[in-house]
C-alpha cells in the first residue's frame, strides 16, 4: 500500500527526508506530496526538495499512511491547507506526525483526543489542550498514531513506522543496516 509524506513551505528537512529514506530501504512505497501547485518545495533551513507528486495529482485512496514533518513555517502551513486537514479527518489508515506537527496540525482535527503523543517541547499545551495525554519520549505508537518529538527523533521516528507496518523484525534489519544500536528496549524509541 501507498504511503504519502506531505511538505509545506519551512518544513523540518530531517525529519522528511529521513523519513523517506528509512521507508523505502524498507521496500515501503512513499510518495512526498506537496500542498503546493509547486513540486519544489523549501525546508526550514534553506533545503529544496522536488517532490514526487502535487497535492493535486496524487490519489490518496487506500493510502497506508499520511505523515507530517514538522519544522515552522511547515507545520502551520500543512494546518492551514484545508484539503490536508479534510483528507487527515477522513483518513482510515494510520497517521505519523513529528516534532510541531502533533500540536499544530492533529490536536486541533481532534485525532489526539484520548490518544498518548509526544511533540516538540514547549508545544505539548495544545495537544493537552485538545485532550492528549503527553509523554516525554521520543516516539509514541498507538493504535492507528505515531508522534516523535522532534529531529533528533526523525531515525527511530521512521523506524516506528516501519515497524507498525512490517514488523518489529524488519525495523531491526534496517536500524542495524544503518548502524542504529539503541539501548532502549523497543528498538525504535
């Protein structure tokens, strides 16, 4: 199934291209979308990405899962893009949002509701504010959501992913090939 990673104007370079690059060494199919009409698109600090598809262009039926990098401009520029937030309300796959994304983009669609998140420090008010349960961690995974607090979170972030969709194993297999040895005991967080 396809997935989709969606990049606004400043979004957290890192955090995306890691992303990307942890799931198709896994064999995932992800796409990087642009909410732009543009497919060039500028991170927070200066890096331009062409993007594989438009917002536009892309057909997001039976999609996996939609993800959102954070960085600022890009978190409020994805909150802002009403088809993002319509697609991100009626999405049944999974949801994984990093750094900004969880308190500026899904508290306020409601999607943390009841939900145990992490997020970028100094944001986590808002995710408690629409009825999150905070955690100090990097990764947080339930059910249907991932949330990572932030770059430095982007590698095990990814690896959450890969392993909610193919298996704790095959995140190892990666992790390792990359040379990531957490001493945690979940290998990804």
């Amino acid at each position: 199934m396809r997935s989709f990673i969606f990049l606004a104007e400043g979004f957290e370079e890192i955090e995306a291209l890691t992303t990307i690059d942890v799931m198709r060494r896994a064999g995932m199919d992800i796409k990087s979308v642009s909410i732009t009409s543009d497919r060039q698109v500028t991170g927070a600090h200066g890096i331009t990405v062409t993007t594989d598809l438009t917002f536009k262009e892309a057909d997001f039926g039976g999609s996996e899962w939609l993800i959102l990098p954070g960085g600022l401009p890009g978190a409020t520029n994805l909150a802002s893009d009403e088809a993002l937030c319509d697609l991100l309300r009626v999405h049944k796959g999974k949801i994984a949002a990093i750094c900004a994304a969880p308190a500026v983009v899904l508290a306020p669609l409601g999607l943390l509701n009841g939900k145990e998140a992490t997020c970028y420090p100094g944001f986590e008010e808002e995710c408690i504010k629409h009825g999150a349960a905070m955690r100090d961690t990097q990764v947080v995974v339930t059910d249907k959501i991932i949330t990572g607090n932030g770059p430095s979170a982007a590698l095990p972030f990814a690896l959450a992913i890969v392993a909610a969709s193919l298996g704790e194993p095959a995140a190892r297999e990666i992790g390792s090939g990359m040379l990531y040895y957490p001493k945690a005991q979940n290998f990804y967080f």
